[in-house]
C-alpha cells in the first residue's frame, strides 16, 4: 500500500521526524486559503503515487495569492506519466543549503533491514548508484538490536554528510528505521532531505510503502489507503473480497487459489502470452461469485482473451460451470474464454459447459493446451475444441 507524500509525512512526524507543515487540498481556493495558513513562500506539490513530480511541472514555489491560484490550477487534474493529479500539499517552502537521499527497507536476500544514505539526493537514486555506487552507502541492520546511534552517526559519517550535521542526519536516520519498523513499512524513502542553511535536517519528501497485511495491527494507518488514487478495478476487487492485482498484458486470468493462478501465470508465459492480471476467486465458487469475476476481468479493456483455470477440490467442477454459463447468459463476454476444468467432478462441468454450447468457450482438460490456446485467442488465430 502506497503512500502519498502528505501522508507519508504524517507517519514521518508521528516519529519525531521533521517535516514542513503544511495542508492538503483539492481545490485552488482551498489551496490559496492554506497558503495564507501556512504562510508564504509556498511550495505548491501534486500529490500523486509517483515520483519525479518536480521534473513533470508538480512541484512549484509560489510567493503570493496570484501565484498560488497560478500553480494550484495547473497542477490540479494535471497528468503525471498516467496518474492524474486530484490533491495538492501546500507547505511552507524551505531554503535548502544541501539535498541528501536517505531510505530504509527490507533486503530479503540478506534477511535484514538496509539503510542507505547519500550525500547526492534531490535527484534520481538509481542514477547515483549506477554512476558512482560509492556515494550510496549501504549499511544492513541487526534486525534484533535494531539501529544502533553508533551506527547512525557512522551512516552519516562514511556518506559524507557535512561534520556539523551528522547527529542532525542520525536522529533523521534512527527517525526513519523506527517508521519502518513500527509502521510496518516495506520502504520509507527520503529524497531529499535537506539541510537548511540554520543547519536543520528535514525531510523534504516521503515515499512510504505499508505492508497491508500488516494493517490490521494499525488501524489508525487504515484511513491512509487513498481510495482516489488505486486502480478502480483493484479497488471493486477489494471491496468485493477477492484477490486482484493488475498486470499489463493482454490475457485475463482467472483461478481458485493463490498457487494456481501463479502457475498459471507463469504457464501462459511460458507459452509466449502476456498476462493481463492475477485473479484469484478463491474457494467455492457461486454463479454470482464467479458472475462477478468476470465483470472485473472484462473491467480492463486491454484483455483479448481469457483463461479460466480451475481446479475442483472442495470447490466442485460441475458447480463452477454452472456459475459459468449462469454468468456467460448475463454479461455475454465479446472476447474468447477457454476454461480448464479439472478435479472433482470435471466430467460433469465440462458436460454442462458442452450442453450450453456458450459461443466464444473453448475447453481444455490441460494446463498447457489452455495456455497455448489462450495466447493463440489473443494473438486472433483460430482454435479448435469448442465447448
Ligand atoms: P519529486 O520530484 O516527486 O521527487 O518531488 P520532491 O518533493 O522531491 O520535490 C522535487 C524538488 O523540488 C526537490 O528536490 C527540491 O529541489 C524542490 N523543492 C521541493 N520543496 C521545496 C522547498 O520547500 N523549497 C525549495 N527551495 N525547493 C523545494
Ligand atoms: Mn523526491
């Protein structure tokens, strides 16, 4: 679960990590009233689950109202590489002597946290660690003994962070591993965090990740999943209860069970196709279930075909197909299904499936003829084995 950059400052000063204050806002007028709050100069900043918004045009200073109302309209439902600008955070601007980068995450390969600081921030990261991997310090941290201050001075010490700052940047370090840790964050990103010209350290920006199976231990964090900015089809998928992540190919896939839509996924790919995004409808499967299921595949316009896998365990064959043909007669799909049954009771779903005769379905009894027939749908070849 991503984070806006306001939202993520919230978390950052809950830890006594400093931030400018600031308000957020969805409309010009509003905006113009904070920055009367806040006190000028502002920075005007769109609030969007993307980075690079001072590159895009959505990050502006503004001196005065007549800039405010300038800024704030431009930004408001501007386009950032395809997110769409509904929030503005309006803040008190600061005067910046340098930008540094500073982040903490989990480095699963190593089973520990990581901290990683540089004195090169403000500006792409990876670019940093690419051109010059020894200005990006890299520290793993007992996952026990957490962040020690030793070892937060020592960060700052081998990134080069200016001598009188150093106790500056380890507060904002240990700060920050404490968001990670007590949040139960999978990144907490700083870029950048400046030093002031008064020699205060300050996070300019935040980019913070929550592992939302972890939410339930935070329920005051529950409020920040920003409904207006997730892709609408995962957000019906939540609300409805299934597990739906998109992905961006073409072929919709569907199954019962985590493990099974994964191999499928590898399988269509395997088989040279594209997947369009993991659907898992879970056990048991209800006409109106599986009805709904569909609607949410069929949701993304990018999907030419489908692949239906399931496999019958407490989840019945025969009751799937009827969900299927039950759902098929209502929303009469225009791409091409094929459906792989198999487990208990198969002989009997695919009998049914042959019985409605449902234009457009075509049959499989294996994983790797559904896949192969699915990616030769999408890509518009014929097939044979109607249902
Ligand atoms: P990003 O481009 O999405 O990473 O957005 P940031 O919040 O990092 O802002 C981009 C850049 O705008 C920063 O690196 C700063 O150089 C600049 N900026 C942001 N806030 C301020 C501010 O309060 N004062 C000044 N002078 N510059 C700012
Ligand atoms: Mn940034």
């Amino acid at each position: 679960m991503d984070l806006l950059e306001y939202q993520g400052k919230q978390l950052f000063a809950r830890h006594g990590l400093r931030v400018s204050s600031g308000r957020a806002v969805a409309g010009v007028e509003d905006a113009v009233a904070a920055a009367a709050e806040v006190g000028y100069p502002v920075v005007i900043k769109a609030q969007v689950l993307i980075g690079g918004r001072g590159k895009a045009g959505g990050v502006k200073l503004a001196e005065d109202e007549a800039q405010t109302r300038e800024h704030a309209g431009n930004i408001l439902g501007m386009d950032i590489r395809g997110h769409t600008v509904h929030t503005l955070w309006i803040e008190h601007a600061s005067d910046i002597a340098s930008e540094y980068y500073a982040s903490v995450l989990l480095d699963r390969s190593a089973k520990k946290p990581l901290v990683m600081f540089s004195v090169e921030g403000g500006v792409d990261i990876e670019e940093v660690a690419e051109r010059s991997p020894e200005k990006l310090v890299r520290r793993h941290v007992d996952p026990l003994g957490g962040l020690t201050r030793e070892q937060a001075v020592q960060i700052a010490r081998d990134g080069g962070a200016d001598a009188d700052v150093l106790e500056g940047v380890a507060d904002a370090l240990t700060a920050l591993y404490e968001v990670w840790l007590q949040e139960d964050a999978t990144l907490a990103e700083i870029n950048p965090l400046i030093v002031t010209p008064q020699r205060e350290v300050r996070a300019l920006d935040a980019k913070v990740s929550l592992d939302g199976n972890a939410l339930y231990r935070h329920p005051e964090n529950q409020s920040l999943s920003d409904t207006a900015n997730e892709d609408p089809i995962e957000r019906r998928a939540k609300e409805q209860g299934v597990q739906y992540v998109k992905l961006d190919g073409d072929i919709g896939i569907l199954g019962n069970g985590a493990g099974l839509v994964m191999s499928t996924l590898d399988v269509v790919a395997q088989a040279g196709g594209r997947p369009a995004n993991f659907l898992d409808a879970g056990g048991g499967s209800n006409a109106e279930k599986i009805e709904q299921a569909v609607e949410l595949l069929l949701a993304n316009d990018a999907v030419k075909a489908v692949l239906f896998n399931i496999f019958g365990g407490i989840t019945r064959c025969d009751e799937v197909a009827q969900g299927l043909i039950a759902a098929f007669q209502r929303i009469k799909p225009a791409v091409p299904f094929v459906v792989r049954l198999d487990g208990t009771n198969d002989r009997e779903g695919r009998r049914l499936l042959q019985e409605a005769a449902l234009p457009n379905v075509h049959a499989a009894s294996t994983m790797n003829e559904a896949a192969e027939m699915v990616v030769a749908l999408a890509a518009g070849e014929p097939v044979g084995a109607r249902a």
